[in-house]
C-alpha cells in the first residue's frame, strides 16, 4: 500500500469505527488487554505476534546511538534487535517480508 505524505491530513479525525475501537480498549483493565486476541504483542515471537520482521538493528548499531545519549550506556547494547512491522500498515516497499 503506498502512501503519499503530502496527501495526508494530519488533522483528519478517525472514523466512528475507529473510535468506538479505541473507547473499548480504552477502557478495559490491563490485564484483560493483554489476553484479547486483536491485541498485536511485540514481546512474543514475530510468528506469534502478527508482526513481520523487515530487518534488524546490530548490536553496534544500538551500542553507537546509546553513547550519543551518555558514553555509559554504550554497554546497555546487549544483542541485536529486530525491525518489526505489521502487515496492515502502510509502508515503504523496501520493508516486504
């Protein structure tokens, strides 16, 4: 799906739909939240996520940008982490999985 930035409308309000989804899991208890199975979770394994893997970010890559914060936390750069997208959002075409 592609997308033409300039054709967005920032200031676009959602759809009744859109809403109505939001109210309902605006107000559930967090617990609840986590267990409801349109609930996409990012923790779990991609293939039990609903989420694709589009690439990854290397360790060096991460340790790189956390010492422009603080040179200290260099070291909290512990592994590689992955590019996780969601198959129902638009994005550029380099992220097909």
């Amino acid at each position: 799906m592609a997308v033409n930035l300039a054709e967005l409308d920032a200031h676009e309000q959602p759809s009744d739909e859109m809403r109505a989804e939001w109210k309902h899991f605006s107000r559930l208890e967090p617990e609840v939240l986590l267990r409801d199975d349109r609930v996409d979770d990012p923790r779990l394994p991609p293939e039990e996520s609903g989420l694709h893997t589009a690439g990854i970010i290397t360790r060096e890559q991460i340790a790189e940008a956390f010492s422009h914060l603080d040179p200290e936390y260099e070291s909290h750069a512990q592994s590689d982490a992955p590019i996780l997208i969601h198959p129902i959002l638009p994005g550029p075409p380099s992220t097909s999985h």
